[in-house]
C-alpha cells in the first residue's frame, strides 16, 4: 500500500470520527528540528491536507527552534514534561 495514502486515509478517518461525536480534529506535527527534508515534506503535505479536509494543522517546529531552553524540552526521542507544556500551549 502506499504509505501516503494510508497516512491520508487514517487521518481523515480520525477526523470523521470527532466530527461524529461533536468534537474537532487537531493535529501536530512533532517538530523537526534535525531538518529533515523528507520529514519536511511531509509536514507541508500535512499542512495542504489539513487545509482540504477542514481540521486544524499544528506545525510544532518554529516554536520548539525558538525555545530557549530547547535542550530541555526533550527526553531522547519524546517531549518532556516542559515539551508537552510548550506543545499545549500552543
């Protein structure tokens, strides 16, 4: 299968399934701040999805770059806490 489309497809999904239920979709996309260009280009393809299919689109890169405390806002590879404060504020 391709992967975009099965991306495409579980978000629409997820979409439907708050609009059923008298809620709104939001997505964020986790920050890509080593500047991947193929993760790049999946977040813009996210972004025009998002904009077609009616749901909000968070990208989280810009404001996780300008942290001042970046290093603090990761455990490895998930958010720390100060990560997922900086995530729900936005």
């Amino acid at each position: 299968a391709d992967p975009w489309l099965v991306t495409e497809k579980l978000v629409e999904r997820a979409n439907s399934d708050c609009s059923m239920l008298g809620s709104k979709f939001m997505l964020l996309a986790f920050p890509n701040i080593v500047n991947d260009k193929e993760y790049q280009g999946q977040i813009e393809k996210l972004k025009a999805h998002s904009l077609n299919h009616n749901y909000q689109f968070i990208d989280l890169t810009k404001d996780f770059r300008q942290s001042k405390n970046a290093n603090e806002l990761f455990l490895k590879y998930h958010f720390s806490e100060a990560g997922h404060r900086l995530a729900a504020r936005k």
